[in-house]
C-alpha cells in the first residue's frame, strides 16, 4: 500500500516522532496513532423529539434578560 501524505505540518509531525527515537519507522509511528485513536461510532438516528427531549432542560439556568448598565462614559470630541 501506497500513502501520500499532502500535509506538510503532518508530515512534520510523523518527522518528530521519528526523531524522537520511540519508532523506527513512519508505519510504527502510524500503527501506534491508530491504535491510540478512540473508534468513534456512528450515532444513532433519532427523530427531532428525541432529540429536543434530550436537550430540554439545559438552558433553564441562563438568565437571558438584558444587562440594563449604559456602559461606562465616553467623551466624544
């Protein structure tokens, strides 16, 4: 398998791993980052009451009411 890596700040990153003498090469650097990277899983399909069921509730602590401070002084001149 052949792969191209078109980043150069990826590819910079693979370098400093590599210099950093914990690899031996790029697909032991590879190998260790997907081994280390949480399998995201795909979520579930829920209707729009599911969903707003699951976020109701969460702003009932917000004070939304306007800050009636004018602010402080400015002199226009």
């Amino acid at each position: 398998m052949t792969i191209e890596i078109h980043q150069p700040e990826l590819e910079a990153l693979i370098s400093q791993q590599l210099a950093s003498g914990r690899f031996q090469d790029v697909e032991d650097v590879l190998l260790h980052a997907l081994r280390s990277a949480p399998i995201l899983k795909p979520a579930p399909n829920r209707s729009l009451v599911e969903v707003c069921a699951m976020v109701r509730g969460l702003m009932d602590d917000v004070d939304f009411s306007r800050n009636p401070s004018t602010g402080r002084p400015l002199e226009l001149a």
